[in-house]
C-alpha cells in the first residue's frame, strides 16, 4: 500500500510538473514528450531524452492529450530477430504466390487427368529404364565375379595356388558388384519415392480441377 500510494504520489507530481512546463515555456509550441520508465513511472519533457527513445514515448500537446505515440527503440537482438521473422514472412509469401502460379500453370497445361497422369508416367517410365539398365548391368558383373570365382576354385582344387593377379581382379569385381547392387537399391528407393509423389501430384491436381469446377 505504502509503495502504491508512493507511485500515485510520483504520477501527480510528474502531471504537475508537466503542467509547469507547459505553462512557463510558451515558445514550445505546446509540444511535450511523455513516457514511463522501467517500473512504470511516467516522465515528461519538453525534449527528448535517452530515456524516452528507449522505452517509447507519447506527443503530447499543450492539454496533455496524446497526439502520437512512438514504440521503443529495439536493441540489436531484438531488430536481428525482427528482420528474421519478417525474411522468413516473405519467405513464406513467395513461396505461397510461386505455389499459386505453379498451379494456374499446370491446369493450363493439363486440361485433364488423363494428360497430366500421362506426363507423370513418363517420369517414372524414366527411372524403370534405369533400373532396368542396372540390372542388366549387375547381372553382367554378377556373372564376371562368377567365372573368375570358378578358376580360383577350380585352381584350389588342382592343388595349385591361386596367383596374386587372379586374387586382386576377385576383389575388384566384388567391389563392382556391390557398387552395382548398392546403385540398384538407390533407384529402387527413387522409384518407390516417385510412385508415391505422382499420387500426391495427381490427388493435388484433382482437388485443384474440383475447386475449378465448383468456382465457375
């Protein structure tokens, strides 16, 4: 109670201060600065002060009627972490324009499922190219790694050594075909991923013609 009735007591004297100034300096135009500090206090001044530009301040004019209002003045965390969030809001906002004509543009150019699912297709026929590449490709390895498997034991068999040539190029083809699986297993991978894509692309296309069909 004591520090409330001390605060109530501050305010008045601080209004009264004010009045004084408004009253003895005629040449200001009536113009003052009014603000509050950290615990709350409220200032006033014919000038501006450090104070008032750090915790924002009101124009006041002659009546003490607030003719504008100015915010605080933000500290370099604060201005950082304000351009980041307006970056990211722009951001967002190119991104949502550049979705909208990416869609004009499509429907524009697909005037139906059947063409844009046929132009899908296309892309996936693609990667089914490829791995049918591979796999003939692994298959030629495979078969390689086999023959010179086959000398080796054929070799050991005799009772004769293997030579070093013979053991390093068994190697090297190893790595090859693993190379070759590993490659078989990424495009796989890419094929199941494209799969699933086109069935959102297409399940997208069909909410946009719906949208279209029901705005016209």
């Amino acid at each position: 109670m004591r520090k409330a009735g001390f605060m109530i007591a501050t305010a008045i004297l601080a209004a009264s201060s004010f009045t004084a100034m408004a009253q003895s300096n005629p040449n200001s135009n009536g113009t003052r600065y009014k603000w509050r500090d950290a615990q709350g206090l409220p200032h006033y001044s014919d000038s501006l002060t450090t104070d008032a530009i750090k915790y924002g301040y009101d124009v006041v004019n002659d009546r003490g009627l607030v003719i504008q209002h100015i915010e605080r003045q933000l500290n370099p965390e604060e201005r950082a972490a304000a351009r980041k969030q307006a970056d990211e809001l722009a951001a967002q906002q190119r991104a949502a324009q550049e979705r909208v004509r990416n869609d004009s543009q499509m429907l524009s150019a697909y005037p139906n499922e059947a063409a844009y699912k046929a132009t899908l297709q296309q892309e996936l026929d693609n990667v089914d190219q490829q791995i049918s590449t591979t796999r003939l490709n692994l298959h030629s390895q495979e078969k390689a790694l086999t023959d010179l498997l086959t000398r080796a034991g054929d070799l050991e068999r005799a009772k004769q050594p293997v030579p070093k040539f013979l053991n390093d190029s068994i190697a090297k083809q190893r790595s090859i075909v693993a190379g070759q699986r590993g490659a078989l297993d990424r495009q796989q991978a890419a094929r199941d991923a494209a799969a699933q894509k086109m069935e959102q692309q297409l399940q997208h296309y069909r909410e946009l013609k719906a949208a279209q069909a029901k705005g016209q």
